[in-house]
C-alpha cells in the first residue's frame, strides 16, 4: 500500500498534517476538491475543558460493572447484526481475491478418452442385415490431454487498480465489523444503563403510591374525626389514582426495556433482564485528544476513507480501458491410441499467441462508463466529507455535554434534596393541622418529580460518556486489529 494513503499509521498527526496525509499521494483521489470540501481540524475541540490526552485503555472498565462487561460479552457472540457484518467482511475479503486473480495467469487442462470401431468387412456385416461379429471389426482407443494459458499484461495498471479497489473494498468491510462490534457495545451499555434508571423510576413510584395511600390513610381519619373535608379525601384519591397510573406506566417501560436489552443479546425478550439497583458512579474524563486524531481512530471513518480511496482506483481503471489491452495464449496438447502416448514428447504439439486489442467504437459506452466511475468517485469523497463533519459534530456535542450534564446532575440534586426535606417538614406540619391538604400533595408532588429528573439526569449524563467515548476514544479501530488485513493488502500493492 502507498504510505501516504495510510492515514490511519499517522495517529500523532494533527490539524493539517492529519489532512495532509490523507491525501497526498493518493492518485485516485482529488486532493484540491477533498481539501475543499473538509475544513482542517483545529488543535483542540471547542468544546474541551482542557484535557488534552486521548482516553485509551477498555473504556467498559471505566464505568466498574462486571455484569455490563459480561452482556457485551455474551452480545458480541450471539447478536445477529454483528454476524451478519461478519459475513459482510467475509463476502468482500473473497471478493478482493477474486480480483487479485485477473492479475495471474489463468490455466486450464481437459482429458478426452474414445473408443471406435471399425467393420473390416461391410459386405458380410451388410448381409447379416447390418450386423456382424466381433471378428468383422476393429476398436481403435484414442486420448487426449490438453492444456491452456492465457494471460492478460497489465500495461497500463488497470488490473491493478481494480485489484486495489476490491482490497479498499475489504478494508473497508473490516472497518464496518469494528464499527459494529462497538455500536453495539455501546448500545447493549446504554439499553444496560437505560433499565437500571426504568428500575430506579418503578421503585420511585413505588414509593409513591405506598406514600400516597399512606395520605389517604391519615385523611380518612382526620375526616371520620370532623378536622377534614370531603375535599381532602378526594383529593387524596385522585394523587394516589394518578400515582398508581405512573407505576403502571414505570412497569411497562421497565419491561420493554429488559426486552430491548433481550434482543441485543440475541435471547427471546421475556422481560426477564434484572438491573443493576443502581447506575455507575464516573469516574473523571483523562482526555479527549484532538480532532484530527479520529480520522485514524474511528472505524467510521476509516471505512469511508477506504470507499473514496476504491472509487478513485475504480475511476483510473475505467479511463484506462480505453488504452489497448495485450493478451498472451498459449495451447499444448497430446494424443494417442495410449495413455502413455500423452507424455511422449514427439506427440506434443503446442502454440504461444500474443493479441493487440484496442476498442475503437462502442457508442460512447466506455467513455461514460468513465465519466459514470468519476461521478461515483466524487459521491464517496463528498460522503467521507460528511461523515469527518459529523464525527467532529458527535465529539463536540458530547464534550459539550460532559460538564453541562454534569451541571444539570449536581443542580437536580439539590432541588431533590431540599424538596425531599420540604415534603417532610410539610407531613409533619399536615399531621398537626398546621398544613392542608393542598401544602402536602404539593409538597409530594415536587420531590417525586424531583427525584425523577435526578436519577433520569444520572443516566443521561452516563449515556453520554458512551457517546463520547465511541466519538473521540476507547477502544477504536487500532493498527494491531489492522495488522492481519494490512499484510494482506500489501502482498498486492507494494
């Protein structure tokens, strides 16, 4: 492979250089056009606070939960998108060989064996009405053993730049596989993440109702004794009704979401994926890298890369089948009334030809398969254009998000807390007659809300780790995962 296209060996690279790199010598490609197209990175995101290393490592152990291991675990072995990108890798890696053999000799042999018989005698055979004996007749036993070659010069390189494409076409395939394996890590964290908060919110309303009824309770004898109204108890019937609604609601959302984890892991979804009693505590993000480092870490991209660098090496080999194509044949053959007589050298007959062809009218079909090959080139380019521009889009908006969510999560917990100790100075207050009914509903109302924003706030703020983590670090696409496909692509671009 030329080393200016593998622009994912440059991982120190920044801003320019990282662009650079991409496309420096890449022949197929249109440098000033994907220049155009791609703004150059700065030397840090926006949106970082100032963290400058790259997060490295297994970034599933930095959220501490053995069982969120083991689901992805068990996910990556039995989910059946991940086996079908498999699949996919396996399809274009064969694909890439069957066009690495256009650039070989093709050889071919067949084998013919007969047996025919002679009448020595027609006259007899004649009045023995077309029969005759075995006597009357000759068997003469013929073989033959031939072979052929024929093999195309790749002059002008188009065979090569076709093989490279296919190879491209594998790279990116790989790239695919990787880029699903952790789309789905981090799907099965955030369906693992997302029923651990469905768990949190049916044990909150839970509680709810139990409070609820206890309101009711202490409202039915405050009425039986003539310090309540009518009104209270109502009221109290319809905060426990809408409190017994909310669960079931929180039970429904529990059960699909163990039910969507189920299908992640390939299982039948019974809903019977317990959570976690609680989500992970973050631990402090070490990094976040530079933007140009994800053009050579993220498996999207890399994918995208390898598409625009194969449309290119398409479009230079449909130019060049407008130059001559020279082949080579050559035929050997040998044949005898003996199996032996095949190898017997004065039996051999051979010939070696050489053609010349060049196309001269097709009704224009070569030239706009040509123009056709170009615009495909310039719709990768312009996609790989849009997928750097949306990666750099997920990273900023989930550093962005790192320290406001955070924000969010410590400022919820204060209004959780003051409204949980609000709720019981108004129970205490209620209980003495001090507070009515309306002081108390309120009062319980506000911490169950509350509350849910709180713990809905953990969870988003731990979702979004996942996302930042997939957007500008962890475990991406590194050059040792790219070793085995690499030295295969090299043995036919070196």
């Amino acid at each position: 492979m030329h080393s200016a296209c593998r622009v994912n060996k440059k991982v120190k690279l920044l801003g320019a250089a990282a662009l650079s790199v991409l496309a420096a010598s890449c022949a197929s490609i249109d440098k000033s056009l994907l220049e155009a197209q791609v703004p150059e990175p700065p030397s840090a995101w926006a949106a970082d606070d100032g963290a400058a290393a790259p997060p490295t490592g297994d970034w599933v152990a930095s959220f501490d939960d053995d069982v969120l291991r083991s689901l992805i675990d068990d996910a990556l072995s039995h989910n059946n998108q991940l086996l079908a990108s498999a699949a996919s890798f396996d399809q274009a890696r064969a694909s890439s060989r069957i066009a690495l053999a256009d650039l070989l000799p093709q050889l071919g042999a067949n084998f013919n064996a007969s047996r025919n018989a002679i009448v020595t005698s027609p006259t007899t055979a004649a009045q023995a009405g077309g029969g005759g004996g075995a006597s009357d007749r000759i068997y003469i036993n013929n073989f033959f053993l031939g072979g052929q070659l024929s093999w195309e010069i790749d002059l002008w390189g188009r065979l090569t730049d076709q093989t490279r494409a296919a190879y491209r076409d594998a790279r990116a395939a790989y790239a695919d596989l990787s880029g699903a394996q952790l789309s789905l890590a981090a799907r099965v964290a955030q369906a693992w993440f997302t029923l651990i908060e469905a768990r949190q919110q049916r044990e909150l309303a839970e509680r709810d109702v139990v409070a609820r009824e206890s309101n009711l309770r202490v409202t039915d004898r405050r009425y039986e004794r003539g310090v309540a109204s009518s009104l209270d108890v109502r009221l109290s019937r319809s905060a426990l009704a809408s409190s017994q609604a909310n669960l079931a609601l929180r039970q429904r959302i529990e059960k699909e979401s163990s039910r969507r984890i189920e299908v992640l892991l390939g299982r039948y979804p019974a809903a019977e994926m317990q959570a976690a009693a609680s989500l992970p505590e973050l631990p402090p993000l070490e990094g976040a890298g530079a933007p140009g480092d994800i053009l050579a870490r993220r498996p999207d991209l890399i994918a995208a890369e390898a598409r625009m660098e194969a449309a290119g090496l398409r479009a230079r080999a449909a130019r060049k089948q407008l130059l001559p194509q020279i082949t080579l044949t050559s035929q050997i053959n040998s044949s005898g009334p003996e199996i032996a007589d095949l190898i017997d050298p004065e039996r051999l007959a051979g010939n070696l030809a050489g053609g010349l062809f060049q196309p001269l009218f097709q009704g224009g079909r070569l030239i706009a398969n040509a123009k056709r090959a170009r615009a495909a080139a310039e719709t990768a380019l312009y996609n790989y254009a849009e997928t750097v521009l949306t990666a750099y889009e997920e990273a900023e908006n989930a550093l962005g998000a790192e320290s406001l969510l955070a924000a969010q999560e410590s400022a919820l917990r204060v209004a959780f807390e003051e409204a949980a100790a609000a709720e019981a100075l108004t129970e205490r207050r209620y209980a003495s007659g001090a507070a009515t009914i309306f002081n108390l509903l309120d009062a319980q109302t506000r911490r169950i809300s509350a509350e849910s924003q709180y713990i809905q706030a953990q969870q988003q703020r731990v979702s979004n780790r996942v996302q930042l983590y997939l957007a500008i670090g962890g475990d991406f696409l590194t050059e040792a995962r790219l070793a085995a496909l690499q030295t295969e692509i090299q043995g036919t671009q070196e």
